[in-house]
C-alpha cells in the first residue's frame, strides 16, 4: 500500500514513477555478469537525479569523439558548489571510474552504492539470487553523507569505454564484454594527468581544481599474477607526498582500510608488483608513482589518492563487491578523519605557499632500494615454472592450492634525481602552448608587460637521444644531460612569470625542469630547439675549413682527436664540414638552449612582478 501511495504521488508531482526492480543497476539484473553501455549508465544516472534531491547530473566536458563526460554530485542538501558544501563542514570524495573502461568495477560499485545511499538497497528485497547481499543498513548508508559528499565520474574515458566488445581484456575473468583501454586517440589516459593534451584530462583538471577533493579514489583492475587477494591498492606513502598526509595515510587510513575489508571478507595487500616479473617467490616492490599517473599526480597536489586494483582472476562479481566494501569503507573513514585530514591539507597547501620547500634540493626521481626490505605474508597459490615447447621462455603455471609465502617487500625509496628550485620559472610567450597546459594545473602566472634583458639561468642540452618507438604518441627524449648556464636574455612581452610558492608548486618542477618525471621536455614539446635550421654548402665550408686549421691549432688538436676517437665522424665528409660550420661564428648560438629560464634573485624578481 505504501507502495502504491508513493508511486500516485510521484506521478502526482510530474516525477517517474519508479518501482524497487526499476532501481536494480545492468549489473545486478545480469547476475554479476554484465556492465551496462554508455547510453544504460547514463540513463540509471540520470534517474538517479530525478528521484532524489541528493543526486546532481552535470557534464564535465567533452571526448575527441564529442561524447558527454558525465558527473554525479552527491550531497545531502543537493547542494552543487564545493565551496557551499564546505561551508556545511563536509569534505569531497572525488570517486573515479573507467579510466581504462574495460576495468569497470569502480563503475557498477559506485553506482550501487549511490543507489543504495539516496534510494534505499533494493538488491536483498527484490533480486532473490543477490549478487552482493549488502550489511549496512539504509540509514547508516544515507548517513555516510552527513559528513562527506561524492564526486563520482562513472565513466571517464567514454571513447574508449564504447569500443566494446567481448575480448578487449585478454588476462580478465569478466564481465561478459567490456570497453577499451584507451581513448579514441590511443591515448591512454592514465599517463596523461601531467602533459595533459587529452581533451579528457584537460577537463579533468578543471574539474579536480575547483573541488579539490579531500580524497580521491580511481578504480581499476590488475593485470599480473595469480594470488588470492580480490583487492590490492596503493597509496603514495614512500616519500613523494607531504610529510604528514603520508603519515596520515600509512598510520591511519591504510591500516583502517584494510580491517574493514578483512572484517568484510576482503582481505586487501599493496598493489602486487614482483621483484621479478611472474615470480612470487622474488619479492613484491612498490615505487613512487610518477605524476603521469593519477595517485602520483594527486599526491603531488597535496590530496591523497587511493588505487583500488582488483584481481583480474577472480570472478566479476566479486570483484565489484569487494570494490563496492572499499568505496563504502573509504566513506565510513571520512565520516571520522574527514576533518582532521582537512586540516592536514590545508597544512601541507600554506607549505608549498610559503615557499619553504625551495630551501632544499627538490627530488624529482626515486628509485626502490633492493638493500632495504621487510618480511610479509602473501597469500598466493602453489606454482611452477616449467620451460615453454612454444616459446622457449618460462612459463609459471599456478594450481588452485592456496599457500602463503614468507616473502620480501622493498619500498624504501631514494631519490636519484633532486634539483635546486629557482623562486620562478619564465616561460616565453611563443610558447604559448606550455604555458596554457600549465594553467590547467592550476597555476598562477604573471605576464612580463613589455620587453625586458634579464639575467637568467637556463640549460644548455648535449648529447639528446629520443627512443625510437613510440610512446603515447611521442618519441620520448630518453637522454637529457645539459650545463646550467647564466646569460642575459630578452624576454618579450606576454612571457609567463611562474612562481613556485603556491599550492600546485610541486607539480610545475615536474612540468618545466628537463629531467622532471614525465616533464614537457621529456615528451617532445622543446624538440624544436634541438634542430639545426640553417647549412652551408660544401664548396663554402672546405674553403672555411682549411683556413680555420691554420689559423687556430688548437682547433686543429680537437678535429683530430675527434677524427681518432669517433671513427663514423672520421669516414662522413659531410659531418666533418658541419662540425666546421658550428664552431663558426655563423653557427646557431640558441641551438639546444632551453627556452624556459630560470629566476633565483629575489629583489629581480620582485621588480619582474612590480612592472
């Protein structure tokens, strides 16, 4: 009866009328065994927003194909400004799904859930062959939102995720079909967060930087070994996040995560990465995520981002359970650290602002010490490795029979690659280009307002060497060396003034400083300043030659030993006569300078802005 009353008063007020079997998710009327389509994902969204106030539909911005990038708001008062939403005293989860779209458990888990917050868990009364029976109850699931409101992209990479099919994840127990890892430009999103040139990321970013969210979630699914674990995470707890976030994150919120999932039947271990690759028994790693990938990225911008990774063996339906227990715990740990990790944030922004972390060299690179280890239990299974009559290689072949190994786990990290910070960077105004993808970030920049000689410090490249396949659609330089030097520049009018005191300051080091983990230089944006632009003819330059040997010996000395020490420089007349035309004075003297300067003097600085 109150059934029938409530379904007359929504018909009454202009609202569908929806019954509990209209609320089951694609999923959960599959059996576990599917995920909806772009166009069923939007439509149970869009549902969602009409029958409660809570939910909020919006757009983020576009694909390269033109389609939508949607977005749920969450939050108890239907409020949709984040600072709105603070005023109330409630922190943001920014929860992301389908990054790579053939992993969508993030998807159908937070879609479930946000069902189950803002219209009640309909899977134990309606679907008698449940494939998650929940625990929680309807009040304490709506209560989750007393204290925190969700973001939730349930699909980001919509290009990709509609390149469906059945077999787009060779290694994956499921769902039946499934989307595409990457985006309609091969690209693929999880290494874009930095170079940002997706139209995808790019409204990511913005996104990211008018909620920032006190703690941000990206779902995925593992490739790998065979273990027992339906989830494994990470979090950036080895050094490249601030100080108290980091132990924040490895005192209290990792050790609550994980007792919550092993009290829920998921036990959860670090993201499973072996020493070497197929063999449990060598040893599991974990590193610094770069800030291409999102937990790096988030971590340098001073929010915690979690990486959930489910076991990709595992059936389906488990694993969308377990990321479903996940979410929800991350929300129950909110609901209590919510403000104190607020105000660690908040800490760790007025650092960067100050500008005290440029009173020490800034690391730019770590690597993991495989000196340094502690013994941990892994629940695997049983395996051998027998040599392959197809491929010749090895070949680990798992049983069925759990066994725990007694195994080392290395994580210290160290850096191998630190800089002194300038107080700015100045980006001249040609560059345009960099100098808007930096903006995205977040950053603040001043405009030079008319033409101005300053002394700078910048660097001067040798000896580049690009990989020869490409890389996310670049020929990545893999070789940077250079020599810092300091001349007397022309800056033109328009150039970026980027100071490093303020709250994405660890972020732009990366962005700008040649040996920055997946820096603009790194993917090809500066090649041009590599490249020779003017030649002479040969008739000129064998003249030019001759006379510079006899006029200058010591010139003479360095043509042999060169001659005598590369012997494919000593047999090409044509690289000989051009090494003569660039120690000519007509030789291009900007050749291989960086074009982004560097502003370490304080009072020039300041008139710099002052202008």
């Amino acid at each position: 009866m109150k059934q029938i009353i409530l379904n007359l008063f929504l018909v009454l007020a202009g609202l569908p009328a929806f019954t509990q079997l209209d609320w089951q998710t694609w999923y959960e009327r599959s059996g576990g065994a599917e995920t909806p389509r772009y166009e069923q994902t939007i439509d149970f969204c869009k549902r969602l927003a009409k029958a409660s106030i809570m939910v909020h539909y919006s757009v983020f911005g576009k694909s390269a194909q033109g389609r939508d990038l949607p977005l749920l708001i969450i939050d108890k008062n239907g409020l949709t400004d984040p600072s709105l939403i603070r005023e109330k005293g409630r922190v943001v989860l920014l929860l992301q799904a389908c990054i790579h779209p053939g992993e969508s458990e993030g998807k159908d888990a937070g879609l479930m859930l946000v069902r189950d917050i803002v219209i009640g868990n309909v899977t134990n009364t309606v679907h008698k062959t449940a494939v998650y029976q929940h625990k929680t109850s309807d009040a304490v699931l709506k209560n989750l939102l007393d204290s925190v409101s969700i973001v939730f992209i349930p699909i980001f990479n919509v290009d990709g995720h509609e390149r469906f099919g059945p077999y787009n994840r060779i290694n994956q127990n499921g769902p039946k079909e499934m989307g595409w890892r990457v985006n309609a430009n091969n690209l693929n999103l999880n290494r874009d967060y930095l170079k940002a040139e997706t139209p995808e990321m790019q409204a990511w970013l913005k996104l990211f930087n008018r909620w920032m969210p006190e703690l941000f979630i990206d779902s995925h699914t593992t490739d790998g070994a065979d273990y027992q674990y339906v989830i494994t995470y990470l979090m950036e707890v080895f050094g490249d996040m601030d100080e108290g976030l980091s132990g924040w994150a490895a005192t209290r919120f990792i050790p609550e995560m994980r007792d919550h999932l092993m009290s829920s039947g998921f036990p959860a271990f670090p993201y499973v990465n072996f020493r070497r690759w197929h063999d449990p028994k060598s040893g599991l790693i974990s590193s610094v995520a770069p800030p291409m990938l999102s937990q790096g990225y988030t971590a340098l911008r001073n929010r915690p981002g979690l990486l959930i990774e489910t076991h990709m063996l595992k059936p389906y339906d488990k694993r969308v359970e377990g990321t479903y227990e996940c979410i929800k715990t991350c929300l129950e740990i909110l609901q209590k650290e919510g403000k104190h990790l607020q105000m660690l944030e908040k800490q760790a922004d007025r650092f960067l602002e100050s500008g005290d972390f440029l009173k020490k060299p800034f690391p730019l690179q770590f690597e993991t010490s495989m000196t340094d280890s502690i013994i941990m239990d892994f629940l695997g299974f049983d395996y051998k490795a027998v040599k392959s009559e197809v491929s010749g290689g090895e070949w680990i072949q798992y049983s069925h029979t759990p066994a725990t190994f007694k195994i080392p786990y290395f994580s210290a990290a160290r850096p191998v690659v630190s800089v002194n910070l300038p107080l700015a960077y100045i980006i001249p105004v040609e560059w345009e280009g960099v100098i808007d993808r930096l903006v995205l970030h977040g950053a603040a920049i001043h405009r030079i307002p008319r033409d101005t000689v300053i002394s700078i410090q910048a660097y001067k490249f040798r000896n580049p060497k690009w990989q020869q396949s490409p890389y996310e659609g670049h020929h990545a330089l893999t070789n940077i060396e250079y020599d810092e030097i300091t001349e007397l520049r022309l800056v033109p009018k328009g150039s970026a003034i980027v100071i490093l005191s303020q709250q994405c300051g660890r972020i732009i080091p990366h962005f700008l400083e040649p040996k920055g983990n997946g820096s603009m230089l790194y993917w090809g944006y500066f090649d041009a300043v590599f490249e020779q632009k003017e030649y002479a003819e040969n008739y000129v330059l064998e003249q030019m030659a001759s006379k510079m040997l006899i006029e200058n010996p010591i010139l003479r000395k360095e043509f042999e030993t060169k001659k005598a020490s590369d012997t494919t420089f000593a047999k090409s007349p044509q690289e000989i006569l051009n090494w003569f035309y660039k120690q000519s004075p007509y030789a291009d003297s900007r050749q291989r300078i960086y074009p982004v300067a560097k502003i370490s003097d304080r009072k020039l600085l300041d008139a710099l802005l002052g202008m």
